[in-house]
C-alpha cells in the first residue's frame, strides 16, 4: 500500500481573537493527498482553507488531531514542502534570478550552483530573459511564474497554492493554469489549491475536497473523471459546474450571513 503524501486525521484548528471568543476555523477534518496528486480546496470564505495549507506548511500548529507528511508528524516548516501565496511575495530588492536562489541556502548550496539551478528553473518556466530584472520591472503574470521558479527549484514533494491566480486577468490566469499543469506533471509533486473558482477547480484537480462553512469540515470529495486537456464546453464538464454550485450553495448562504452579523 502507497503512503500518503499528506495524511490529515481529525485536525481541528481554534483562532485566539483578542477581546472577542475562541474562533473555530477548522473541525474533524479528515482526507489524504495520494504522491502526485493534485487535489483542490473549494469552499466559502472563511472555512479554513488556507489555514490548512499554513499548517501542512508547518506556519500554523494544529489545535488538535494530527497532520503527517509521508508519515512524520509535521513539526514546522520543510524545503519538502513549498507554499505559493496569492501575491508573488518576492524580495523587491532582489533579481529574478537572486530571488529564486535564495531558498537553496538553507541547504547550504554553493552560491554558483545555487544561481544555476536558479538559471535553470527560470529558462524552463519562461523566465529566462528577465534574470537580472526587479519584481517591480515584471507583470503580475511574470511575477507569479517567479514565485512558482523559487518553490520548484527547491524540488519539493508537496506544493501548495493559495489563490495563486486570484490576483490575475482572466487571459493571464487561464494562460497560468495550463502552465501550472505542465510543471506539476513534469515535477510529479502532490499538489493543493486553494481557490474559490468552481471552474478552476475543475481544470485543474483529480479530487476536489468541497469544505462546510466555518468552521471547516469535509462536506464531500468529489473526483474529476476528465481527461486532460478538459474542454469546458463538453455536457460533463457543466455537469461537475451544476453540481458544485449545488453543494456551495447553502455553505455560501451560511459564510456569508456569519460575516454580515445575520
């Protein structure tokens, strides 16, 4: 039998807020990331997506319950596991190519080796022309290939993506998901998403796990039967969009009269 890549067993997480009571963003929350997979987090604002990616991460502790990687309990951050944020985040004082480098020192990496694995994984995300540019001389397109080279070149068994894409043009941000595709079967990394876009979710995922309202739990797991490239006119394809939209519903209903104080 395989071991999971990720394994979340019952894990629970509880948000201190000062002045105001505990916050329970997360609940009883049980799945499993199969190596290479890529599965996407679909659910309302709020439910503790993201939260659940800064705790594989190692960012964020559990309350309670345990989150494992390939069997180890985690116990803080890994150069096994990279996190992309919805903003590229990149050193504004740094290059391209120094901004990809800078995560091998932690492996301790000597500097040329470190720039040309740099150079390397830029050339192969489009990026090679621009080595010597400042994130501020790049599109927010370029930009987020950038933070996709500086968690790649790290090699890491599992990648996770909040809201990569959310920050984009609907031209650019198609164009990226095609290119994220190419790179997690090239790299055969597991992968988790988070994204509120139904339509994402079903480009892009073998498993969508479809979470509650806050506090977050596991409403159903649905797989993707689809090859890929998956053409968004086909009857199944708006079939998986009817049925999503179905399962959000009452979970949208409740974050949003949560947030409004309803």
């Amino acid at each position: 039998m395989v071991r999971p890549a990720v394994s979340i067993r019952n894990v629970g997480k509880t948000w201190d807020v000062k002045g105001r009571p505990p916050l329970r963003a997360i609940d009883d929350l049980s799945f499993d990331v199969a190596p290479g997979e890529f599965v996407v987090l679909l659910g309302p604002s709020g439910c503790g997506k993201s939260s659940l990616l800064y705790m594989i991460a190692g960012l964020e502790t559990v309350s309670n319950g345990v989150i494992e990687d390939d069997g180890l309990a985690i116990a803080g951050p890994s150069p096994e596991r990279g996190l992309i944020f919805q903003e590229a985040s990149l050193f504004p004082w740094l290059t391209i190519l120094d901004n990809v480098a800078f995560g091998l020192a932690i492996r301790a990496e000597l500097p040329e080796r470190r720039r040309e694995k740099a150079r390397e994984i830029l050339r192969r995300v489009g990026l090679g022309d621009v080595l010597d540019k400042k994130p501020d001389e790049l599109s927010g397109g370029m930009r987020q290939r950038a933070a996709f080279a500086r968690a790649l070149v790290m090699q890491p068994r599992v990648l996770m993506m909040d809201e990569p894409f959310a920050a984009l043009d609907v031209q650019t941000r198609a164009k990226l998901q095609d290119f994220l595709l190419q790179i997690w079967q090239d790299s055969r990394a597991s992968v988790l998403l988070v994204t509120h876009s139904i339509d994402e979710a079903i480009s892009l995922a073998d498993r969508v796990i479809v979470f509650t309202a806050r506090p977050g739990r596991v409403k159903e797991i649905v797989p993707i039967d689809l090859p890929r490239p998956r053409p968004t006119r086909s009857p199944r394809y708006h079939e998986y969009r009817d049925y999503f939209t179905e399962l959000l519903a009452a979970e949208v209903d409740k974050a949003f009269a949560e947030q409004s104080g309803l």
